[in-house]
C-alpha cells in the first residue's frame, strides 16, 4: 500500500466509519448507504485538504467507488 492509499483509508474510514480492512476498491456508493451525499462531500472535501488539490464538479459526480478515488487521485498527484 503507498502512503496515498494509507492517506486515503485514512479518510474513507474516518467519514464511513469503517476499519481500514473494510475498505476495498470494490466498495460502492450505491451499495453502501452511509457513503449518501453528504458523506460524498466531506470525502472529496477531506482529499482536497489532505492533498492540496481540487476536484471539477464533473469529477466528483463521477466518483462511484474507492477505485474510482484511487484513479482520480493517482491522476491529480502525478506529475
């Protein structure tokens, strides 16, 4: 695991309140009903915090799962 993902759980668990192990690629917005609206907003809000970045409208509306996160972070941090 790279020190992003490890950041990313970090936050994933802290705003779904799941253990770190719970947390997987697979994991869905539409199938887990705690990840709701709100709880999507403070994740991106969270992430742009953490790591200084901005997210476009048109991709936090396309964030369905944490491999959706992972993707998107990958692309924002690279250089």
């Amino acid at each position: 695991m790279t020190e992003i993902e490890d950041r990313l759980l970090d936050i994933l668990s802290k705003v779904l309140l799941l253990e770190k192990h719970e947390i997987s690629d697979e994991l869905k917005r539409k199938d887990f009903e705690p990840w709701d609206s709100m709880a999507h907003f403070i994740i991106v809000s969270e992430l742009e915090n953490e790591f200084e970045i901005f997210f476009e409208d048109e991709e936090v509306v396309d964030i369905w799962s944490v491999g959706d996160l992972k993707a998107l972070l990958r692309k924002k941090l690279s250089p």
